[in-house]
C-alpha cells in the first residue's frame, strides 16, 4: 500500500504544476472549448479535454468518453494489420460537439441541457485507469517481432482533469459523473474520487454499456495496466490486486466511500460490442451468456450498494449516452430520457428491464 500512496502522491504532484497553467472556467467560451494539457495519449500525441460553461455552473456533469481498449501488441500498435480495435488515440473521435444524445444542445427534452459539461477523452487505450507506459512485443504477418509503447495514462489524465474540475466548480449544486463503453469503467472509478470530493452535494453515477465484463480472464487486462497501482487507500480495496479486482467493484469501493453516492447502470442485453470485447480477453464465443453475466454485475453491486438502479434494454446495440436513441429507447413503457431525468433529479425510478416485455430482450426496444 506504501508503493501505492507514492505513485499517487508523485503523479499528484505532477498535475498539480500542470493543472496551474490552464484557463480558469470564467475565460472560456460559451460553448465547446478544447482545453490542452501536458498529458499524452497511448501513442505519445497531446492530450486535452473538453469543457462547456452553462449560464450559473451550478450543476455540473463529468463524462469519460468510450472507444475500444488495448492490452496486447496488435491492439496497441495503431498501424498494426489489420487493427483490432477503434482508433481511440485519434482526439477527433472525442469531440463532444460531434456527438448526439445529452450532447444534443437544441434537443428540449434533454434533461442536461441547462448542465455545464466537462469530458474526459478516452486516447489511451486503459478505460481511464492505466498507471504508465507498457512495451509489448508481437510478431506480425510476416513473422517480424514488432515492439509497441503504450502510454496508459488514463489515470494521470483523469486526475489532471478533475484537478481542473474541483477548481472551478467548487460550489455546485448537483453532479452527474457519467460514460459510455470504457468511459463506463472509469466513471465507476473516479465516481467516488468526485462523491468525497463534494460531500454535501449529491452525485449521481449514470455508466452506460459497460456491464458484462464479468470475465475469469479480466486479470489480463489489469496486469497490461497495472490497476492495482492507482486504486485509492480506501477499505473497500483493501487487499486487491490486479489478479483479484473486478469491475464490479468500482461501483461497489465508490459507494462505500461515498454516502451522497447514487449508482445506476444502462445495458443493452445483448450488446454485440461488450461480446467481441470479451471474446478478445480470452473467453470463447458461445462459452457465456451475456444476459447472465449482466445480471451478475447487477446482484454484485446490489448485494453491497443501497442505492443502485438499472435499465436494461433488448438488442444489440452498444451505448445509449451520446446517441439520438437516448429519446427514442422505451421499455416497459419508461422511455430512457425520462428515466435518466428523474434519476439525476433525486425522484424515484424503478428497475426496468427487458426481461418483462412481450417480445423479451432479443429485439431492440421501441
């Protein structure tokens, strides 16, 4: 745990000098800025975020944006051919202005629309919680040994990013820390870093596509990270290591950190991206049951969290946040929109779920 407590203090120590240097939150625009940082993405490239000031700044959502990860060469190396996965180092891919969904300004029924807004790009490959550099080897197609560098930063990044964060909001009145796909993971993650950093303030964690990782080889992805590295000298981690951590308990170590915590997830029940990741870690297609793997997520958290919701749609589709679906997606009569409008505002949702509809989770909902 010592190691640990000056890993962090080091990288804290880092930011601190780097955090100094950027705009203050009355110097930025109206709407979008891209804010540049010293950070590095996994291929070395600059990293920033990305901030929008609302009209008093009085409630505030964080939101850690997804694409695709890497623990193994061919993943890792960009050039790679073919590539295995999304080209998450490119900063393009992160630009909220691109996206729909909460970020959908002109859209009336969006309930974040009077939100300011902070994201947190996904560039290194790590789900936001990688804790440095990692060389990997691999042999391509025509038998050279190729060697990559990784910069798995995700978690020196982060933190330069809620450092900003703590800075020029520190008196808001309600927080959203949110993601999609990877972005998921680390919101679970830094939920609780954001909850303890505004105790009196209530926080509500939305994670979005990320529940069925439940996986026996999900200690290869922690080792190519070094996850143990970065966790918090909180109870709830309190002998984890990277053999033994789950994404479950993210969830789990942030609530019992935080009591002004409010935990929910969303998951598609037969999400086909969730599926091909979990293929890639090491598990066999047809070896599992994505439905029931979600479910154990859910009984996980709900076993050791009193606050913790889910809405749970049919169909394949991965990630609901930053899509035009976020208006459309309807089960069992709750359309998510709706739902996720309550539960940001403190009133009462439900657990909702495919399984209750007609037509079960198969098919996409209405």
């Amino acid at each position: 745990m010592l190691r640990v407590i000056l890993i962090i203090c080091s990288l804290m120590a880092g930011i601190a000098t780097a955090q100094s240097q950027l705009p203050e939150l009355s110097n930025l625009d109206s709407g979008w800025n891209a804010i540049e940082t010293d950070g590095v993405c996994s291929t070395g490239t600059d990293y920033q975020f990305y901030a929008k000031p609302s009209a008093d700044n009085s409630e505030v959502l964080v939101f850690f944006n997804g694409g695709g990860a890497c623990w193994f060469g061919e993943a890792c190396d960009l050039t790679a051919q073919p590539n295995v996965h999304s080209p998450y180092a490119e900063m393009d891919q992160n630009n909220p202005a691109l996206a729909d969904g909460i970020f959908n300004m002109e859209n009336p029924e969006n309930p974040f629309a009077d939100y300011a807004m902070v994201v947190v790009p996904y560039c290194n490959g790590d789900v936001h919680i990688g804790s440095g550099e990692k060389t990997y080897t691999y042999q391509n197609e025509e038998g050279e040994e190729i060697s990559v560098t990784a910069y798995h930063n995700g978690f020196e990044n982060s933190q330069a990013v809620l450092s900003w964060v703590y800075e020029n909001f520190n008196a808001p009145s309600n927080v959203v820390v949110s993601g999609s796909s990877a972005g998921a993971i680390g919101s679970s993650f830094y939920a609780g870093f954001i909850a303890e950093q505004y105790p009196n303030v209530p926080v509500v964690l939305l994670a979005d596509a990320a529940g069925g990782y439940g996986t026996p080889n999900l200690p290869t992805v922690h080792n190519a990270w070094d996850t143990a590295a970065v966790l918090p000298d909180w109870d709830a981690y309190a002998g984890e290591t990277n053999q033994t951590i789950t994404f479950e308990d993210f969830y789990i170590a942030s609530a019992a950190q935080a009591e002004n915590l409010r935990i929910a997830q969303y998951n598609a029940a037969e999400d086909s991206v969730q599926k091909n990741f979990t293929y890639l870690i090491g598990d066999a297609p047809g070896s599992f049951s994505l439905p029931q793997r979600i479910l154990n997520n859910y009984q996980k958290i709900e076993s050791a969290v009193d606050e913790f919701y889910t809405y749970t749609a049919g169909g394949t589709s991965h990630t609901i946040m930053g899509s035009e679906i976020f208006y459309e997606y309807e089960v069992e009569g709750v359309r998510f929109v709706d739902w996720v409008a309550d539960l940001i505002a403190g009133r009462p949702v439900q657990d909702i779920s495919c399984v209750n509809e007609s037509a079960g989770c198969a098919d996409a909902p209405d």
